[in-house]
C-alpha cells in the first residue's frame, strides 16, 4: 500500500511540473533557432489568392490550438517536436523586448518556438505584405504574448540574409479570423504585418499590428 501511495505522489508531481517542463522545452527551441538564425539564408515562394486564402486558414487553426492550449495553461500536449521549417530571419520589437526567429511556413511545431511566415504572402524586402504570425503564449514576453502593448509609432526590426529592415507601426486593430483581407498590399511599399491572437476581447479573433517599412529601401 505504502509503495502504491508513493508512485500516486510521484505521479502527480510529474503532472503539476509537466506544463513547466513544456514550456522550457520550448523556450530552449526558440534559443535554439534564434542561433541557427543568425547564419541562414532567406528562402520562399510567391503567393496566389487561393493559396493565400488555403494558407490563413491554417494559421487561423493554429492559433486557436494555440488559445485552447493558453487556457489549459500548457506550452503543447507533445515535448519532443521542433520546429521544421527554414529560418530565415530575426523579428525583433525592442519596446516590447520581443526577439524571435522567423521560420517559413505555418505548422504547430514550427509555432510552437518561433513566429512564422506566412507563406503565401510576399517575401521580405519586396513591395507587398510580408506577414508573420505567432501564437500569443500563457507566458508572460513569450512569443507575441505582449503584441497587445505596441503603439503606433513604434519600431519592428526584422534581420535576414545579413540585412536590416526596419518598420514603423501605423495600424493595429481586431478583425474576424476569417478576414482574410489584412494580408492585402496597397502595391506601394514593403509592409508588414503582425497576427496572432486577440488577448483582450475575444481570442477567437485577431490581433493586426501592420507596419511599413521606414529605413533606407535598396
């Protein structure tokens, strides 16, 4: 019996540290890439309407896992997966203390430890939308937990193929996960935009940061 009572207290300890444990895994994924990211290269494809439309709604479905997982109060239900996608870039938001690497493509390991672009969007450094998203996270600074904090005005870097882009917020609002028309360019500038979960009102909608890009473009 006493061995019995043991292995339940032993049990349960390892489902109160599992959360914790989920959670620096994935931390130490993100460390991980935010070092592989500083040698890669920038890789991606060009995007179609339908694509696009195909591509959001996987994020859109990510993001809510990410959400369901956020009230459970667990990084993921699984310890062992990283990211697979190729990095190809560095996000960082300096006001809101957000460093981050930037895998290209949406899956729930690649959001599990990094944002992600999304790919059917334009690539960095051309004219047109060059969206990323992120799941929100339960931790506080973790991912695109604090997004809800910039202002516009603010600054978005993003390092890639050893180049630095910079981007000055000029929208933020909360849109239906099905609005697809946030990831539209205006056909002029290089522009950015940021997506993950609303914190605040509703977390079945989104949170849009858009920017554009404000430093030399050559």
């Amino acid at each position: 019996m006493k061995k019995w009572s043991y292995l339940l207290i032993l049990l349960g300890i390892a489902v109160l540290l599992y959360p914790k444990a989920s959670e620096w895994y994935a931390d130490w994924q993100q460390e991980r890439l935010l070092a592989q990211a500083e040698q890669s290269e920038v890789a991606g494809s060009s995007a179609q309407n339908n694509n696009l439309k195909n591509e959001y709604s996987r994020v859109n479905a990510l993001l809510n896992e990410g959400a369901a997982a956020d009230n459970n109060n667990s990084a993921d239900s699984a310890l062992t997966a990283a990211a697979q996608g190729d990095i190809i870039g560095i996000i960082t938001i300096p006001v809101i203390d957000v460093k981050l690497p930037i895998v290209e493509g949406a899956t729930r390991d690649n959001m599990r430890s990094a944002a992600v672009h999304i790919s059917e969007t334009n690539q960095l450094g051309a004219i047109g939308n060059f969206a990323v998203a992120a799941h929100r996270a339960h931790k506080y600074g973790r991912l695109f937990n604090r997004l809800n904090e910039l202002k516009l005005g603010d600054t978005i870097q993003i390092e890639a193929q050893g180049r630095s882009y910079t981007y000055t917020v000029d929208k933020i609002h909360i849109v239906e996960p099905t609005d697809v028309s946030v990831l539209n360019a205006n056909g002029k500038e290089q522009e950015l935009t940021l997506v993950t979960c609303d914190p605040l009102i509703n977390p079945t909608h989104r949170l849009i940061v858009h920017a554009h890009r404000t430093d030399r473009q050559s």
